[in-house]
C-alpha cells in the first residue's frame, strides 16, 4: 500500500499522530499537505518551535532532526475523508500504531482529535476513559499522551486561535513532562 512514511526514531520528544493521511498529503509526501489545514500555521504560531517552517518534506524533516517531532497515523491507508475509513481499518491500524508507540517510547503521544485517540483506545483493548482536550490519564507504555483539536479544515469548530492554545499547552506539557523524568 501507498502511503506516508513514518517519521519514527528513539529519543523523539513527541509523536504527532493524525487518524489517517489525506490523499493530498500522499501526494505530496508530507504531513498535513492540504494549504487549508491549519497545522503548520498554528505550529508556526506556538511554543513548540522556533523560526518559521514553510509546510513541505523539508519541513517534516527539520521537525523530526532538530525539534524531535516525529510523525505517524492510527490508519496508515490514505483516503479523501474519515467517512471512508472501516472497522478493518482501525482494527488492523491501531495495534500497529500501539507496537510502534512502546518500541520508540517518545516523551508524548499527540493525536490530532478525539477520534484518532478514541479509535486507538477502541481497538487496542484499552479501556476508553473519559475523553477530554489535553493531558489524558492513560499512557502508551512511558509514552504520555496529549489530545488536541484536529486541525483539518473539516473540523472548523475550533480557530486557529484555539489550536495555537493548544499546541502552546502542548508545548509547556512536553517541557514539564522532560523536567520531571
């Protein structure tokens, strides 16, 4: 299957994971490729880098070297939109994902939404806690777990505003969480 390399080592401070790439970001080759999602621009607004970062493979490739930031999926199968994802779809993507989360170990795991964390909750048969934004009470082996707004432009409910909030939350998270280990 075609789909977007993981961005995936020891030592990551954090895993960006997004429930599944789009169809414009496979072909492109990068993360978050659609110019309307609002990643980029509320990453370039936060706390959890420096400079500004112009969305392309370059990009992906300085936040993996120089920010630690890797990149993954609970579905690795590329589509136009989560209404075309099955229950195969997680079921065989989410113990993949788990596996990968306990053998890179990063300080947090970063789910872009609520529904890429509850569907990794759902078919990892870990029971689902109470989802809420932020800090989550269930770790992925020592693996922290932080939730934010999905920045896609179908999930216009929250600004971009919110999402730089949020991500400067992350920020303050991933520091705390590296000062206390």
């Amino acid at each position: 299957m075609d789909t977007l390399l993981d961005y995936l080592r020891d030592g990551l401070r954090i895993v960006s994971v997004g429930l599944n790439p789009s169809l414009r970001s496979m072909s492109e080759g990068y993360y978050f490729a659609n110019p309307r999602n609002r990643f980029w621009k509320a990453l370039n607004q936060s706390e959890l880098v420096s400079g500004m970062l112009h969305p392309g493979v370059s990009a992906q490739k300085i936040l993996f070297v120089d920010h630690g930031i890797g990149f993954t999926d609970v579905v690795k199968r590329p589509s136009a939109g989560i209404s075309e994802l099955r229950a195969a779809d997680y079921r065989k993507g989410a113990p993949a994902l788990r596996k990968k989360l306990l053998r890179y170990q990063p300080t947090v795991a970063w789910f872009h939404g609520k529904e890429a964390y509850r569907h990794y909750l759902k078919y990892t048969d870990v029971a689902l806690f109470p989802l809420n934004w932020g800090e989550q009470r269930h770790r992925i082996g020592r693996s922290l777990v932080f939730v934010t707004p999905n920045p896609s432009p179908a999930n216009a409910a929250f600004s971009l505003g919110v999402l730089v909030d949020w991500y400067d939350q992350l920020a303050l998270f991933v520091s705390n969480a590296a000062t206390s280990t």
